[in-house]
C-alpha cells in the first residue's frame, strides 16, 4: 500500500528539518531507503501493508542520527505514524495488529 504518512519522494525527516528552518523548497528525491516505520519479523509486513512507511535519506535511515541507531528518532516516528493511523482506526485495532501502543 502507498504510504499514509508522505506522499512526495524525499527524505520524510529532512522535510521535518527543513521545514523547521524555513525552508519549504524541493528535496533530494534519489537515493532514498524505504523505511518501514514498525520494523521487525511481523510488524514489517504490516506496516507494508497499512501503508506506514517512509522515504529516508541514508543519514537518517541507517546513520548516527537515523532511525535504527537513534532511538529517539525512530520513537518519534512511530509516534507519527500510529497518529496518522488512529485517524481512520481506533488505538484497540492500532493494539490489536501491532501488539501495542507507542502512544500511552
Ligand atoms: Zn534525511
Ligand atoms: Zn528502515
């Protein structure tokens, strides 16, 4: 499935960043990873699937500050993502598929 949270391809953490500073212009749209926000064996394929998925630059893929080394980087997403979720579900059926809440 497309995924819920962008619907441009750039980095999803560095239009976070620019946008921050300021900047609303276009981003890099190559070299790209996609990220599938609840990682793991079972929860890949579901994020596949209700469409939680991302475009991450390297840096914040797989670098220092990215989502599989950084942990606060990688909770703020799901945080985003289980909220753009619950705007069509219910935090049960968010439970009930992914095993838990990463909102309280
Ligand atoms: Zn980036
Ligand atoms: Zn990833």
């Amino acid at each position: 499935m497309q995924s819920i949270i962008q619907d441009t391809k750039e980095c999803y953490l560095c239009r976070l960043e620019a946008e921050r500073r300021g900047y609303f212009g276009t981003l890099p749209g190559e070299g790209l990873h996609k990220h599938h926000i609840f990682f793991g064996p079972a929860n890949r394929k579901l994020s596949e699937k209700y469409g939680l998925t991302v475009w991450l630059c390297y840096q914040h893929h797989e670098g220092n500050k990215g989502v599989h080394l950084h942990r606060p980087a990688d909770l703020s997403l799901k945080g985003i993502a289980q909220r753009e979720f619950e705007k069509t579900h219910s935090r049960e059926q968010f439970r009930e598929i992914f095993g838990k809440s990463w909102l309280n």
